[in-house]
C-alpha cells in the first residue's frame, strides 16, 4: 500500500501546478520544498514518535511542514491546543509565542523573522536545506495524523480522487484539523493530478473543500472523505 512519501516523490512535473496561494508552485519546486523541509525538521529532532504541530493556517510552507514531517514518520497535528506536546511547533513566527512547548521543543517560523536565535526560520534554514531526500523508511503502517496511518489517508484520498479530474482547482476552505479536509483538500488532489488552491490568496477553485456554503460549484464535506482510524 502506499504513503505519503510516494505521493511526494511523484511530483516530478516542472509544467504541473500544484499549489496556487500568493503565486503558483509547480510540481517538482514543491518536492525540492518539501525535501528541504523534512531535511530541516530532522535537525529539529523530528522523526518516528516525535509528533509535529502546524498551525492550521491556508499556506503553502504548512503543507511542506506536513510532508516533510510525514517523510520523518512524524505524527503531524494541525491547529493544537496553547499547550503543544510535540517536538516541533510551526506556523507564522509571529504567532508562535502564544504557544507552550515541552522541554526541548522546537519553533518553525515562516513570515517575520523570528526575533529568538534559538527558532529556525523557514525562509532562511529550510530554503537553504538540500533538496533531495534519503530513502523515507515510513510504511503503509507508520502513523501520520493522530489515530490515522499512511495507509488509511492515501485509501481514502484515492476514492476522493476519483471525483477529481486533471483540471480541478481543489479550494481547502475547511480546517487542516479535521483529517477529512487533508485527505480531499491535499492527498486526493495531487493523486488525481489537480492542483490545490489555499484561499484567498490562491483565488477561487472548481472544488471546494468546506463545512458550509463555498464560491466552488463542487463542494466535498471533510467528514465524507475521512479516513477510517486504524492505530
């Protein structure tokens, strides 16, 4: 069965846009990011058991947090509590500070530079990381959100996927909370070849992944696409 990491390492199409946000990333950019990412959090001490908490913010550096912390056989939450249990907590630097973290935690910033030496900054210490990746070790089993392993979220994303074809603009208007919203919002598209729209900024889509009304045509509720639980 397969994982994220196949679904990273396919994404080899310099033509193909994958994400539009404040400009549009293509395929194998994308990769090279998400490589440099994962490189980065193994610095942080990311790796299996070592979960890793993103903000649930509509960016493109979240979804490299996610894979990249996937490729490490990370746990990857989105949106937690004020106090984070987790090695490595992301997010905009600027909001990062309201947040508690264990002994031996770890913030990764994007947006303003952090004004703490002991923080990394994406812009900075993942963008200059090196873009290739050693083989991931993380298997169909190896859990990738809480209670959801690589294996259920790429089932799921692939009947999602079914609905969307090459030419779809999949808007993630719902939160990267709920495991339904990753697997439409961010698995299926890139299985289906379309892209991802993180709005406003990425504009309108075809599809839209929402809990209420949503400008998209198409709209797919989280809740019906979300993985079984099987950790």
């Amino acid at each position: 069965m397969e994982t994220v990491a196949d679904i990273v390492a396919s994404l080899d199409d310099p033509d193909r846009p994958v994400v539009h946000a404040d400009r549009v990333h293509d395929a194998r950019e994308f990769r090279s990011q998400t490589y440099k990412t994962g490189n980065a959090l193994r610095h942080c001490g990311v790796r299996e058991e070592a979960g890793v908490a993103i903000l649930d913010v509509p960016a493109p550096a979240a979804l490299q947090t996610f894979f990249g912390a996937a490729l490490l056989g990370a746990t990857v939450e989105f949106g937690p509590d004020r106090v984070v249990e987790a090695r490595v907590l992301a997010g905009p630097t600027v909001e990062l500070g309201e947040y508690d973290l264990p002994p031996g935690g770890q913030r990764v910033g994007w947006g303003e530079p952090p004004a703490d030496p002991s923080w990394t900054y994406f812009e900075r210490d993942v963008w200059s990381e090196n873009p290739t990746f050693p083989e991931p070790s993380v298997t169909a089993e190896t859990e990738l959100l809480a209670g959801v392993t690589h294996g259920a979220a790429v089932e799921a994303a692939r009947r999602v996927a079914e609905e969307y074809d090459a030419e779809d603009r999949v808007a993630v208007r719902a939160p990267l909370a709920e495991p339904g919203t990753v697997v439409a919002g961010v698995l299926a598209p890139l299985l289906a070849g379309a892209s991802i729209v993180l709005p406003p900024a990425g504009g309108a889509g075809t599809v839209a992944v929402a809990t209420d009304d949503a400008p998209e045509d198409r709209v797919v509720a989280p809740a019906d696409a979300a993985p079984s639980p099987d950790v």
